[in-house]
C-alpha cells in the first residue's frame, strides 16, 4: 500500500472519531396527578438541577405541557427516561418523559 492512501485511512478515521453523538432534548410532560413537589424532587435528584432550576422547569411542564430537563447523548438520555419512569411508578404518578432529538 502506499502512503498516499495510508494518509487518506488516518484522514477518515481522524473524522469519525471526532464526530460527536447526536444530542437528544429529555422532556417531561404534564399530567393531571403528579405533584409539582415530585416533579421537583425528580429534577434535582435525576437530573441535578439547583432548586431554582427545577421549579422553573415544574412550571413550564405545567403551563406549557412539556418542559426540558435536558441534553444528553441518546443512552444518557434512556437512562434518565427509565429513572424518571421507575421512580414515578414507584410513588403512584404517570409522570411521562420522552426523548426529541435536537
């Protein structure tokens, strides 16, 4: 092989591996039974938001029907659906998060 084309492998794989993984947006949805406590308590433990933070957040999902938690790569993002999705089970809300790509 020769250099030209060992140089144009190195100039490929350089590329991929600074491509960064596509983002996703975590979004919390309103519902008519989570309280706005829980859904405080699940911002500042799941996705360390400061108490201003969180609260800000709670009244979006409440006044506008969905608000961001977040941006994360995709597995990132999962995990904090299924945590959210795990804890609110466990303590009797629907509460639901999805996932959107930004």
């Amino acid at each position: 092989m020769d250099d030209t084309r060992l140089g144009e492998q190195t100039d490929l794989l350089d590329k991929e591996e600074l491509e960064e993984p596509p983002l996703y947006k975590v979004l919390l949805h309103n519902d008519d039974y989570t309280t706005m406590e829980f859904v405080v308590e699940i911002l500042e433990e799941i996705f360390h938001k400061t108490p201003a933070e969180a609260t800000a957040i709670m009244l979006n999902v409440h006044n506008k029907g969905v608000g961001v938690c977040g941006v994360y790569p995709a597995e990132i993002a999962e995990t904090k659906i299924d945590q959210v999705h795990n804890r609110a089970r466990k303590a009797g809300f629907p509460l639901l998060a999805t996932m959107e790509l930004v």
